[in-house]
C-alpha cells in the first residue's frame, strides 16, 4: 500500500518531475528562486496547476516582489532561507561524518590488531594492550556523540535556561517573566506569545518567528535576533543592549523605550519597512530621502 503524500507536492518543470516537498519547503523554494508561480505542481502526478493557484504555498514576501520595498523584502527573506538550508545541511553531515569517522576507526583498528596477532606471551600481551586503547577510545567517542544528541532539540522539554526548542512550535506560548537565559530558540515559532519581563540574554533566537509576540520589559542582552520576524511585537521597555537584530524585521513593531545601546542593526528592516544601513550600531541608520 503507498503511504499517502498529505500536505505534500510533486514539482514539474520541462517535463522532469521531483519531489514530493512539503508545503513549507515549496514556499522556500519559491523565495530562493528554485521554483516560479509558473511551476507545475501535484500531490498525485496526474492533475497538475501552476502553484500560484495555491495561496497558502505561496510566502506574502514572493507575491509583494515587483516593488523596491518588496524586492528588499524578498531579498533579506532569501538571505535567511539560504542561511537557514545551509546551518540543516552543515548539521547533517557533521552526524554522518562522525559517525562514518567513528566506523572507520573501528574498521581500521580491529584490522591491524588481527594483522599483527600471533600467539606468542609478548604478543599476546601487545594484543591486550591494544584493545584496551582501542576500547578506551571507543568509549570517549561515544559519550561525546551521546552529549550531542542530549544538546539536540527536545519541544517536549519544560521551559527552563538552556532548554532547545530550535525549530519548535509554540505558537502563543505563555513564558511570562520566566528565566530563560541561553536558550536555543533560533527557528522555533513564537507567534503572539508572552514574554514580557522573560529572561533571555545570551540566548539564540535567529530566524525565529515572534510576530505579533509580546516582549515588553524583557531582558534581551547578547541576544542572538539575527533574521527573526518581528512583525507588530511589542519591545516597548525591553533591555536589547549588544542584541544581533541584523536582518530582523521590525515592521509596525512598538519600539518605545527599548534600550538598543551597541545592538546590530545591520539591513534590520525598520518599523516604516526602510532597510537599516551596515554599521548600524545602537540605532537604525536610514538613506537620506533624496
């Protein structure tokens, strides 16, 4: 029996079908350019329509392109999604890596010790020796793989310092004046969640989705915003002293008495939809209006 393909998409352009995709991964694809509104798609590969006929595929960013404003949009939206495929890829294959390494060891090692096995005291005593190393070394690279699996995501855990929930969903989560310090936040969905008086500094939240979220009187120090939508949050008091907001949207957000003392602002689109300019630092550096 074939699994069904819910939620997901077969593409065909020029006659060559790929996928199936699912529906977020079309939408990114259409911000990095991969596929156009043009592009064939189907969940069966019988019935095809260009996916324009789909709106909910289709990112607000990719339909408001055609503009300067949206051409900005566009752009500083495919700087993240890049970003975002390049982190997933690096992580993947640093597992594979380690664990292609670690079977290489072993392959390597248990060949040389039969190799040079022979039934003799002083061999037979080399031979235990070997093992021993062997063992021992086997043994430090499995509890430092197992350390890296303890530091991947867990959305189950509860909401305490260091916790990760990169890529989580927790759509109006209530984190109310929580400590929350170092977190690993960076893609998870925050929309209209309460984290007014939260604990955050030093923690990572790029590219997080906090639109609409509710951050007043937060403490934001070293906090890591690179590319996060911020879209009608309310900051109004927040401490973002040296925060990364590089990229982050800040589009109608509430902005009175936030202290941005050193925090980055490089190409953050500002709260009136212009782009901060580089070495934006402590403040959003606007072109002059010609």
């Amino acid at each position: 029996m074939n699994k069904s393909n819910k939620g997901r998409w077969y593409t065909k352009e020029k006659g060559k079908i790929n996928g199936p995709f699912p529906n977020k991964l079309i939408g990114s694809y259409l911000i990095l350019g991969r596929i156009t509104l043009d592009t064939l798609v189907s969940k069966d590969k019988k019935h095809w329509s260009p996916v324009r006929k789909y709106p909910a595929m289709v990112p607000d960013v990719v339909n408001e392109a055609g503009t300067l404003k949206g051409d900005r949009a566009l752009m500083l939206a495919r700087i993240r999604e890049d970003e975002r495929t390049t982190d997933v890829e690096n992580g993947d294959s640093d597992r594979r890596e380690n664990e292609e390494q670690l079977m290489q060891l072993h392959r390597q090692v248990r060949n040389e010790v039969l190799d040079s096995y022979q039934p003799k005291p002083y061999k037979l005593m080399a031979y235990f020796v070997i093992s021993g190393i062997i063992l021992f070394v086997l043994i430090g690279l499995l509890l430092n793989t197992n350390e890296k699996d303890r530091t991947q995501a867990d959305c189950d855990l509860p909401a305490e310092p260091g916790i990760n929930w990169s890529s989580c969903n927790k759509p109006g989560e209530d984190l109310n004046a929580l400590d929350l310090r170092r977190v690993n936040f960076r893609n998870t969905k925050l929309q209209s969640a309460n984290l007014s008086e939260t604990h955050l500094q030093e923690s990572d939240l790029a590219y997080a989705d906090l639109s609409n979220s509710n951050l007043a009187m937060a403490q934001l120090k070293n906090t890591n915003f690179k590319g996060a939508n911020l879209r009608q949050a309310n900051l109004q008091g927040a401490d973002l002293t040296a925060a990364n907001l590089s990229y982050a949207e800040l589009v109608g957000s509430q902005l009175q008495g936030v202290n941005f003392e050193h925090a980055i602002l490089d190409y953050a689109v500002w709260v009136n939809g212009e782009v901060c300019l580089p070495g934006s630092v402590g403040a959003c550096l606007l072109p002059l209006e010609e």
